[in-house]
C-alpha cells in the first residue's frame, strides 16, 4: 500500500459529498472553528497523520500558476504530486482562516477531484 492511499481510501465520501450544501458537513460551528462530521474528521486526521504538507504551498502553486480557486479546478487534471501536495494543503490551511473552507472545497468537488487524480497519479508511478 502506498502511503498516499490513506487520503485517497476517502475519495467515495468527497465523490459523494460533492454538490452537498457546505453548511451539512458543519456539526457545531463557533466563532473561529467549524466542528465537521466524523467522514471529514477522518479525512483530516489522515491528512495530519500522514504528514504530507507543503510548507511553501504559496510559492508551489505561484510557480505553477496557481492562484484563485478557478485555476486550482482547471489545473487539478494535470497536476503532479507536488502540485497536488500544495493544492490539498492549501484546503486545509484555509480552514485556518475561513470557517467552513474546506466544506465549501468538499462540496464543490474539488477535494474529490485532488483525490482522484492523486489515486491516478500514485497508480502511474
């Protein structure tokens, strides 16, 4: 098993979550932090496990001409590893500062797509 396949074993619920209101991930929401439902706490904890993050994500995505959430959806089809690695941790980080960010990254799909192409990418290798 490779080491990505912890994220990519939560493609199914992000497949499923995608067009989902981003208010129904949110359990309990307070000032500065969105409690989520156990199907994304798991996926963070995995994230977090995992321990793939990249700190210069500002500057991977810059490199690749990334900087809005449109280019992040038209650049997910043909992104690498670092790339994805950048681009999920920019979703997660996010959430650092905007309650409810990566719910609204999960319910547009965008989670899923990362996901996919990262299984797709892990498979090529």
């Amino acid at each position: 098993m490779t080491r990505w396949r912890k994220l990519y074993q939560h493609l199914p619920y992000f497949e499923q979550a995608a067009e989902r209101n981003p208010e129904s991930f949110i359990t309990e929401e307070l000032l500065f932090h969105a409690e989520y439902e156990q199907d994304l706490n798991e996926f963070l904890r995995d994230y977090h496990d995992l321990d793939w993050t990249d700190t210069r994500y500002p500057n991977t995505l810059e490199a690749a001409g990334i900087s809005t959430a449109e280019q992040m959806a038209v650049a997910i089809p043909i992104a690498d590893m670092k790339v994805l690695k950048a681009l999920l941790t920019r979703m997660v980080r996010e959430e650092r500062f905007a309650a409810g960010a990566l719910a609204q990254y999960a319910s547009n799909g965008m989670v899923a797509d990362v996901l996919c192409r990262l299984k797709e990418t892990d498979t090529l290798r």
